[in-house]
C-alpha cells in the first residue's frame, strides 16, 4: 500500500503531455516554502476550511480522541487525531478532510486509467511527485512496476536526498527524472534538513543511466537562492554536467491557504516570486546550451 494524498488529473507541467500525477506522502526535508505541506508527514493530516466552518462545535463533540478544541476558533490536535473520520462525516459545511490515505497499485491505475486515451493523444503519462517519492521505496518501486507493466511513460519529481542504491535500482523503470537542485551551497541545503553529498552523488548515478532522461529543477526561494550569483552558479553547475534542459520554478504563496488549513504558520514572504524576472537568465542558459524553461 501506498500512502498517497492526491492524485491530480490533466497535469501538464510534470513531464510531456497530459498526465496524471501520483502525490505520495512523506517528506525528509522540511522547507518552509514547501506547497504542499500536508505533504511531508507520512500520517494523515486533518484539514480545517475556516471559510466553510460554521463553529456549530459538532465536530468537537463528536471527536472519540478529543483531538478537537475551540479556543475560541477550531483547533486539531494531529498528534491525538487517530484519523477515523468521525469529525469529517459529521460536518454538514464540508470544512474537514483528511490529506492522506493508504491507496493500492490497483486502486492507482484504476483512478490513471481513466484517461488513457489523454496520455496516448498527447504522448503524456504518469507522474510520481511528493513529499519525496522515494522515502516510500519499496512502495515507490513496486508502483513503478506496475505502471511500467502497462507501458505508461514514468515520470519521477524527486529531491535526490534517498537511499543511492534504491535510487539506482529504480532507474530503469523511470523515463524522466525531474530532478530539484535547491542550492549548490552545503550549509542552505543543511538548514532544510538535506545532505548535498548525497543529493549530487545521486544526480551523476542519475545522469550515468543512459535511459533515463534528467531536467534539473531549482525552485527559485526569496531570500535563499533568488540573487543572480546563486541561480548563474547552478546554470554554470547545469553546464558542467552537461544537462540539456532545467526549469526555474518562480516562488508562489499558492499553498498559504493549506498553513492555515493545517494550524500551522506561513513563515515565508506573502509576495509570489514575478516569472517575468526571471526570464533574463533565458539568454544566459541559452549561451551555455541549456533548454531553460521558467516555470516548469
Ligand atoms: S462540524 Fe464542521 S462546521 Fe461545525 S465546527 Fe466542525 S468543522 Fe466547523
Ligand atoms: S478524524 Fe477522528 S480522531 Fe481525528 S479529529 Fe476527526 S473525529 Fe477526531
């Protein structure tokens, strides 16, 4: 089984075509931009819609492990919610639900197969995106088999922070590796819980596997990796290892509203990242003979 918490359909900025793209629970980063922060535990989380929410308290009193408070506004102790759901079929406003559920390889290509016809025309496929995929590997690669048994194109968005020999086994079953390169710099990819020595290890294993395509993918993070040295040195870096095609993908405030479903705090910026700024490097990756692609 695979703990999953979406699977979205008519993707197309996560590898060729139409796809649809598997998100997988479980993270060992903890980047404060994250978009999907429901993403990075493996367990369920308990989202709450203030918009929707009426504050009708039924919920609370309906919840068996008193997970539920209102102090005065909704609050869910997701150390105690034991994710049985009670509290969600209860709410008449739909202001709950649950990030995160345990899905077989069946039940995943049921939901995918649904829009074979999408891939086929447009020469799409399946994404694997997370969290990191791979902190799930068993599960990953046994999912990876069963898509490849069907023949879909495999796409992979990883971190590269996992397990090398995991890393290598699965390369012959993934056709296009979105690979995210943050940083070049040791102590920034420490401050967000990542070891470089692992995650450039794993990006030459990547790049050695003749089979598999790689984009490299840099999330461009104010105040982390926003300033011109920074994102010419990954070019450069892109350059020297000889990758053909990376994507800078503009900071955006769009999963803000997922913080605040979670009770958690928005630590970063409240201002999206302008895509336009970035199109000055276009000409420089170009010089070098890089594809860029900003936004993905
Ligand atoms: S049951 Fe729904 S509407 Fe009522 S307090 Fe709970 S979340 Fe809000
Ligand atoms: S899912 Fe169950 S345990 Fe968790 S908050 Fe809702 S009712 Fe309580």
């Amino acid at each position: 089984m695979i703990d999953v918490f979406d699977i979205e359909r008519f993707a197309t900025h996560d590898g060729p075509g139409i796809r649809s793209v598997v998100f997988m629970k479980g993270c060992p980063l903890h980047c404060p931009w994250c978009s999907n922060p429901e993403s990075q535990s493996l367990k369920p989380i308990l989202m709450h819609d203030s918009r929707k929410c009426v504050q009708c308290r039924k919920c609370m009193s309906l919840c068996p492990a008193n997970a539920i408070t209102f102090d005065p506004h909704f609050s869910a102790n997701q150390t105690k919610c034991n994710h049985c759901g009670i509290c969600i079929d209860a709410c008449m406003h739909d202001a709950l639900h649950l990030a995160g559920r345990k899905m077989s390889n069946t039940e995943i290509i049921h939901e995918i197969e649904k829009d074979d016809d999408y891939y086929r025309e447009s020469c799409g496929g399946i994404t694997i995106s997370g969290g990191e995929p791979f902190l799930q590997q068993k599960a990953l690669l046994s999912l990876l088999k069963a898509l490849k048994k069907k023949s879909y194109h495999t796409a992979v968005e990883t971190t590269g922070f996992c397990d090398s020999t995991v890393f290598e086994n699965a390369l012959s079953l993934i056709d296009l590796l979105l690979f995210d390169l943050k940083t070049l710099n040791r102590s920034k990819y420490a401050s967000i819980g990542a070891d470089i020595d692992v995650i450039l290890h794993n990006l030459q294993i990547a790049l050695h596997h003749a089979d598999t395509e790689v984009i490299l993918r840099t999330p461009v993070i104010p105040g982390f990796n926003d300033d011109a040295e920074s994102l010419l040195d990954i070019l450069d870096f892109g350059n020297q290892i000889h990758v053909h095609t990376m994507h800078f993908l503009p900071y955006h405030i769009m999963g803000k509203g997922k913080y605040e479903q979670m009770g958690r705090s928005y630590a970063m910026p409240e201002q999206s990242i302008d895509s336009a700024s970035l199109n000055q490097y276009i000409p420089k990756a170009e010089a070098l003979g890089i594809h860029l692609i900003i936004g993905g």
